[in-house]
C-alpha cells in the first residue's frame, strides 16, 4: 500500500498542473519550502475554488441525511499526506488545523500504515472487547507501552474512554465519588444513600458541583456542557447545573507591555475562584472540583501565566478541591512539551489529566487517592477501544524516534515570529500574537474579518481555523516542520498583503 | 491472516487435550452440535478454572494501574472464533454474552478480517476525521450502504456517535432543542436566552426533563445517567437532575396464566407516566421526552407488552413530548427483527432511536422535524469513527447474505423452548425464562444463586451475563445458531441438574 501511495504521489508531482494557483512567494522568508521527498508533497496545489463543484455535490447528498451546514469540504483521505490534506476536487492544502487538532503525525503515516499491515494487528481491529470485564492479553502491557510511558509526573492511574466528552464525564464522576468518601469518612454508604441515588435525590445523589471558567470548553455532553462556556451555540435550550463559574484572565499583549495589568487581572480572577468555592459551600452545592484548560482552546485561545496555574493549582489544594486539567486539546505534544500542564514547573500540578484528540483514544490519567472504591464505578461497554492503543503506541513511537517534541519547539518558534512580525506589519489585521510551540494563534479585528481571512486562506491551499470571537488558532501535526511554517508564512503574508 | 487462523485451529482441533471437561452430555436434546467446519470450533475445551493462572497474573498486574475488580479473565482474541471465546490460560468457552451484547457476527469473522486486509480500507484506520467539517468522499455513500439500508421506517435523519452514552446524551439535546423552538414558535431566539445559557441559567437553559422508567438504563453520562435506575452503583455520588421516573410494569409469568394482572400493571404505569408528564409540567419542569428501552436489559431483562409500547407511543404524541426508543442493547437483530421496536407493529413507532454496540458506532436516527436548525449544535470532533462505519456495512453485508435474522428467530425458538423446559424440570432453580430471539433471560431464586450459577458455567466453557437483581441474560451473537443452542442446554442441564 505505502509503495502505491509513493507511486501515486510522484504521478501527481509530475503532472504540470496549468491551473495552478500557489501564490508567487514575496514575503521575506527562508529559502523555499523544503519537500520530505521519501513522503509528502512539496506544496499546497489548488485547482478549485473550496468548497470546488465536487464538495457541493456531496454536501448536497449529505444535507439529505443530516444537517451539513459546517462541513468545509469533502476529502480525499487516501491522497492526503503528512501535513497536507487533498480535497475531492483534487485541491491539496497545507493543513494547519489537523482535524479540530486531532491528528498527530499526518495523514496516512507510513508508521500507522504498517500497523495495519501486520498480521498480529488485525484481531484489535475486528474484535471490540468490553474492556472493563474480558480485556486482551497485551492490554496493561500496550497501555505500560504508551499511555504511562508519557504519562503526567505523579499520576500512574490510567482509564481510557472513546471520546474527549466521556472523558471529562467520567473524570467528573470520579471526582465526586473521591469528594463524597471523604466527607463520609470511615462510615460506609447507607441504605438512605442507596436508595435516594435511584431517583436522583439528595443524599445519594450530592448536590456537588465542579468550578469552571468562563470561555472553557470541555464537551458536549450534560456534565461537560455545564462547565462548558465558550459559545452559546453548545449551550442554548440544553438543561444545565447550577454550578460556579469564574472569570478566566483576559490578558493584554503584547504581555512585556501589561506586567501590571496582567498580574491585577489574574488576582482578580483567582479572588473570584476562592469567593464561588466560599459562595457554593454556603448555598450547599460544594465545589469537589476546579476543570481547567492549560490555554482555553475553543473559546478563543485564551493564556494564562504559569503563576496564575500554580495559585489555581494552591487554591483547590487548600479547600479540599480535586484539580483537573483538561488536555482534551493541548495534550499530546503541540505545545513543545507533552503536557502543557508541564510548563508550570510544579511536582504535584493536577489530581486528574484528560485527554483524546491527538492521543487518538480518549481517557485520563489520575493520582491513586481518586482510585475507584468498587468495580463498575468508572465504567462502560467500550471502556476505550485496544485498536486505538495500537496505533497510539505507534504514534508515541514516531513522535520519540523522530523528536516531535523539539521539532514542535523548533516549527513553533519560526510560526510565533512570523506571526509577530504579522501583527508589526499588518497591525489592522493581527493582533494578540500568542502561543507555545505550533499551538499559536492571533486576532483579527472582527468575526467577520477572520472568517473572511480563512476562506481566502482556504482558497489559496492553507487549511486554519476559528476560536473564539475573531481568533485565528494553529493546530498543525507533530510533523509540522520550520520549513512548513516558513511555506505558511510566505503565502499568508500574500493573502495579508492583498487583504481587501 | 484467515488461512492461518485456520491452519492453527484445524492444529487445535486434532490436539486430544486429555483434560477436556466438557462435561458428558445426559440432556434429551437434539443430535450432537454440529460444527461450522469451515470456521468454527466445535466446543468448548476447557484447560483450567476461570480465570486461570495466567489470568490472575495479569489481572493483579492491572490492578497496578486501574480497578480491575469487575475483569473476568484476560482473552486471547486472536484464537477466539464466531461463537467462541479462547482466554489466555487456553480455556475456549462458548459465548452467551458476547462483551456485554456489542459482538454482531462473532470474533474473527474472515469477512471483518477481508476488510482490514483490503488496501483500499487502510486510509479509513488511520485517518480518523473530523466528521462533521471534513467528511470522506464515500461517507454519504458508506450511511445509505449501512445505517440507512436498516434505519427504522420514517426515521431517514441519522447521526453517528462515539458510543452509546454519547448516543443518548446527543439525542436528548435534540430532543430539548426541538421542543424549545416548538415552544418559542417563529420568534427567534432572544438575547436573553443567549446571554442566560452561557450561565447555565434560565431561560437560555430551560428546566425541561426527560422521563424515564424505573429500572431503565440509558449510559453512565450525566445526561444518561439522570435516566438511568438500574444499580445503585452507577448513580451513587453523582449530582442528577430531578426528572420524572415512572414504574416499569412487573409482569407475572407464565404470561398466559396472569393476562389481567398484567394488564393492570401495564394500566397502572401508563397512569403514573401521564400523572409525571401533569405533574412536572405544573413544576415547571416540563417532559419534553420520554426515554424507554423495548426490553429493560441491564435493568432485570424486564418486558412490557406491545400494546403497553403502542399505548405509551400515544402518551408522549398526546402530550407533545418526543418519544426516544433507546436500542443500545435491544437493536442490531438479535430479537429476531433489526429492531425490537418493530416487534410492536406501528407505523410511527419513535420520533429518534439510538444505537450502539452490535452497530460497532453509536449514533441515532430521527424524523426530519426533529432535524437540528443550524449546524454545530449536534456537534463535537470526532462525530463517530468512519472505519467503524466500514465494518458495519460489511457486517450489515453478512446478516443480509446469510439471513442472520432468520437464525436468530430460529436459534431463539431452541434456546427459549429450553429454557422453559428448564423451568419446568428445575423450578427451584429456573423462574419467569422470557426472550425474543435469542435476547433470552430468566431469573435464579436469588443474587447469589444467579452468581454462582454463572460461574460454575464458566467452569463448564459457557459464558453468560447477570442482569438486574437476579436474573440471567442471553446475549449470543447473530452467528448462534440452533446446534450452538442445543450444545449450551446439553452443558446447562447438567449444571443444573448438579447444582448444590
């Protein structure tokens, strides 16, 4: 199959296409795009307009079935490469947005590609255990391989879950459990409980509630929704919780310039933080728990100092709160390091870690004193799914090989000064340059003007996308080089330069 | 892979293992169990106690890293095959239960394994979309192959999800905010419910409710599990919401003998869920859906007559609420149709259905009316998994090409007459044997009966599943078929008739 694909792909290069539309390179950049010849293309490559006649057609089809109003483009994944995602209508586009950050190491990795072939594989793919009660031999051992090989310090407590929603969820109900044992102390569960708990009623079913932070995102599902506050979008019409939520800073950039201010807006919020937990305890809906993202993702990429995590971090410590630290989004290493939580430089940084997206399967990592008291607490049919671990090992795998972590530090550092050097030259279009590692992002001056600048972005073969109000947010693959930033740089001052 | 899967069972097959303790056969049943020689075992072939040694080794090993109380044993899947299950001490056990209902058409099915070794499938495994932004070019097409050729009649909207809890939450939030715009009528939304929902607050988060049946499951999510009340163990210490619960009928077996005591159970239900919907609408908390599952199965495999479905249908119609048939468990044809509700005979049987499990992706059909009016707000990254919509179609593939439903009517027949012969033969041990298809249970005398009977048949190469308080669940694949049933009685009997 790899052999086909690489036969494929010098086909494709050959072809002169005469519709080219790769923009003339004007900006002051490196040299030339570099090509990984043994397996990407050299260069976005556009044929159409995107959507192009194609796409439509089958958004058509698929409106039949379901509403098909945000799909972008249809795609064709067998031709897409590395970083770069090839349309239906044959359009290849440099990808910075990797599948709303889902995507690790490119598309159609020769490593994952191989993991398919191997004889020895193809029983994780056909036979989906219930993990939770008939696991696979090999089960502690793929997760020993590769979830706790990279695991947070301190957290050696692992389950996985299928998705990012059933994540935080579960994590959720982990936490409550843990708080509620501790306030039941040695006494153990009663009838009372037991049977309160079967009609939803309070004592079996506490009245606890988990803190979030005004533009978080933590999914979709109730318990998540609840702590979810980035669009109204998610929200509108779904019953919720009443539970606490603080403001997150909103941080002035560039940020040598607003020490002062910054350092006043983090207090304030972390003042708020202490009220609600006082403010809830006392309206008898304890807080057991604080979510937070390391950089709030879908509400507008949002950063907070490393100090402001570490009080949040002494905050919930010091009135009996767990901390979780939702990595849904930043896990996995495009922040340069593998957890952004890792940044803050503290030992003891979170008592539960989330993660999916990028890591392929969903779940979380937590400390031992949040363990499950009794089987079937933390539990589900799936529990995760073994084929997922698979191509997860492999993908850890590439990323250790191949030195993703300092690749993403290296591709990271080229983006935020092309970026920064954006917002110096082209002031009414970027602002609020910010990021760590490839995880970047900027302002437009409107929603309207961001969308706008990532259609023509689109149109001249550079996949971006949205967060928040008007930010522009970069999430490009692990396998995301200097020279791919250097080619988005060349084009997208192009598209800057031209903005009209 | 499948020449050499078969290469080492025909070398298992002639291994006379001299500790064989499938037990001798005294029960007057059929002939001998057939063999499916071209894939199958042809027995079970028992080595050890279960969990053997191995086994224990890896499950303390687990136990490092997460609760592993609830794991029966560790299975060796790659020489599993159709109905059997072969664990890592070499035991091979006939399958009743198959990973809590979620296996369609066995382990190793050659034509799941073809799948997987076709090239073209390759891109599907390891390019895992976000579906709702950047579907695959076939993904229209892969729907109307699969879910949409058996979708529910009248239900041509479908969305997949990641798995069954995902499923419901998804379906309630449909349901919530379909009713809220039959509510709001043609005025839009106001800036109030948008600003309120962002603070989980009325009126943007109304205080609607889902009504549910006592005994009922629906997943562990907080949205779920407010409609869950099966265990205690899945709610205890989780905040819920206070939504109506309303009685499940109890009805008497033999169910010839007690036709108007179960009519009145039936009447007296039906009563209290209009009493709930007047009730919590005079509360303010409005039932916007009602949620029920055709066969209660987690819950005590409790059943309900067709007419007490049709006339609790007209319920939710009369009072405007949706009507949600939750066929996690119950659907993908092991009742002998493709879904149980179809058993009920109506031309308008639900408003949405959800799946999961047997379907490989979670996911939920409905009506057109219920179709959301704007994209994102059924929405989160991953929207399913496309190489699980490729195995689906080829298992669809096999149950249309081998009839899988009429062996299942079949196979059924046979393992229900037997069970009700049990019952006769073993009252003491064998009470209320009910089933549609091969989705059979029947209860022991007590909790530790039930436990100790399932264990002693694990011993004995069957592996079966508890429900509810004391009952025993049938959960075989589509691939079960008649001489399979026949082989489970002869063993079964023998337990039973030895049972102290």
């Amino acid at each position: 199959m790899a052999s086909v694909l690489l036969a494929r792909q010098v086909t494709l290069n050959l072809q002169q296409n005469t519709r080219l539309l790769v923009p003339c390179v004007r900006y002051v950049s490196q040299a030339a795009a570099k090509k990984n010849v043994d397996f990407e293309y050299d260069g976005p490559l556009m044929k159409t307009e995107v959507p192009g006649p194609r796409s439509k057609e089958l958004i058509k089809q698929l409106s039949k079935i379901q509403n098909s109003e945000a799909v972008h483009f249809f795609c064709n994944y067998e031709e897409s490469r590395g970083n770069y995602l090839v349309d239906v209508d044959g359009n290849r586009m440099l990808d910075l947005y990797s599948q709303i950050s889902s995507i690790p190491i490119g598309y159609n990795h020769p490593a994952l590609i191989k993991v398919l072939q191997q004889p020895q594989n193809l029983s994780s793919f056909v036979n989906r255990p219930a993990l939770g009660i008939l696991p696979p031999e090999n089960f502690t051992e793929k997760l020993e391989d590769s979830l706790l090989s990279i695991g947070p310090k301190g957290l050696r407590q692992v389950i996985t879950m299928s998705c990012g929603s059933c994540s935080n969820e579960n994590a959720f109900k982990l936490i409550f459990m843990w708080y509620r044992n501790k306030e039941r102390g040695p006494t153990g569960v009663t009838k009372e409980e037991l049977d309160s708990c079967m009609i939803n009623q309070l004592p079996g079913c506490p009245d606890y509630s988990i803190l979030s932070f005004m533009g978080g995102f933590h999914g979709r599902t109730m318990g998540c929704l609840a702590t979810t506050h980035s669009k109204a979008i998610h929200k509108l019409d779904v019953p919720s919780f009443d539970w606490p939520i603080a403001p997150f800073p909103r941080l002035k950039y560039p940020l040598e310039q607003f020490v002062k201010e910054n350092q006043d807006e983090e207090a304030r919020c972390l003042e708020e933080v202490e009220d609600l937990i006082v403010k809830y305890r006392k309206k008898k809906k304890t807080v057991a728990g604080i979510v937070v993202e390391p950089i709030q993702s879908e509400g507008g990429d949002n950063h907070a100092s490393d100090d402001f995590f570490r009080k949040l971090r002494d905050i919930a410590r010091k009135h009996g709160c767990a901390f979780l630290v939702d990595e849904v989004q930043t896990g996995g290493g495009s922040t340069g390091k593998f957890w952004a939580h890792e940044h803050w430089g503290m030992d003891d940084p979170a008592d539960v870690v989330t993660f999916s997206k990028k890591m392929i399967t969903g779940g979380f990592f937590h400390k031992e004193e949040l363990r499950p008291d009794a089987p079937y607490r933390i539990f589900n049919t799936w529990l995760g799914d073994p084929s997922k671990n698979l191509l997860l090992a492999e993908v850890l795998n590439v990323i250790k090989r191949e030195d993703l972590l300092s690749n993403t530090v290296q591709a990271g550092k080229a983006l935020h000064d092309g970026l920064l050097d954006f917002q110096a030259r082209y002031p009414h279009l970027v602002s609020r340059a910010r990021g760590r590692g490839t995880f970047c992002s900027f302002d437009a001056p409107s929603d309207a003007i961001r969308n706008q600048i990532i259609l023509q972005a689109r149109n001249k073969g550079i996949v971006l996308g949205g967060c928040g109000d008007k930010s522009i947010r970069f999430r490009p693959t692990l396998v995301f080089k200097e020279h791919h930033a250097h080619l988005f740089l060349n084009i997208f001052n192009d598209i800057l330069a031209d903005f009209k």
